[in-house]
C-alpha cells in the first residue's frame, strides 16, 4: 500500500513541478504537461477497463515505463527553469491541465481496482517493480 501512496504522490509531484514556468520554458512545459496527462489518462482508464490481471500488469508497466521517460524531463525543466512560480502556466495549457486533473482524481478508484488483483504474483510484482522505479525517479 506504501507503493500505491508513492506513486500518488509522484504523479501529484509531477503536475506541482509543470504548473508553472518562466516564459523561456513554456513550449517544453506545454510538452510536458501533454505528455504527463497522457500518461496518466492511459494508466487510469487502462486500470479501470481491466478485465483480468494480465491487463492490469500490461497497465501498470505501461504507466511506469511513461514515468521512467517523464521524470527525467521533469527534473530537467525544474533544473533548467528555477525561476518558474508555482501556480503559473503557460497560457492555453488550461485543458491539458484539466485532463491532468480529472485523470488524477480518478486514481483512486483506479487503485481499488487493482486491489482485486493484489494477489497475483504477476501484479505484485508489476506493483513492486513500479514502487521501485518511482523511488529512484524521487532521488
């Protein structure tokens, strides 16, 4: 369950580190908030049309590969572009951010999905691996 709060909070950290950017950073902010809500969207829908397992460890493999691809980025453009404000975006990203939104309100019912399948190995290890992953993006 730890794992599941971790990446919670990793896609919660994701969308704070993108809200906002110095005007020199907002065509790779814009890229970024697109591609972090597409990623989410996937790993969210992709969980709650799950039928089996198997479609919930593609799922959860899916989302971790978009992540591991992501938060490099992420960290890059807060590196790059430290004067950004928390807050601000660039302008016409208003739609981005909301599927962003709506897709992240949506992860907990995603979760509760997964549950129902908690005791595969195969999930719990997709979970773990995913869990892993997350915590290296985090340092």
């Amino acid at each position: 369950m730890k794992q599941i709060y971790q990446i919670m909070a990793a896609v919660c950290l994701s969308a704070v580190l993108v809200c906002g950017c110095g005007s020199d950073g907002s065509s790779q902010a814009k890229s970024i908030i697109k591609t972090q809500a597409s990623v989410t969207e996937d790993y969210v829908n992709g969980l709650l049309d799950a039928k089996n397992a198997d479609e919930v460890i593609e799922t959860i493999e899916d989302y971790t590969q978009g992540m591991k691809k992501l938060i490099p980025q992420l960290r890059e453009f807060q590196e790059k572009f430290p004067e950004y404000q928390q807050g601000k975006m660039p302008k016409g990203m208003e739609e981005e951010m909301d599927r962003l939104k709506e897709a992240s309100e949506k992860i907990p019912q995603a979760m509760m999905k997964i549950t129902a399948y908690m005791m595969d190995p195969k999930v719990q290890a997709a979970m773990q691996q995913m869990g892993e992953q997350m915590s290296k993006s985090d340092q």
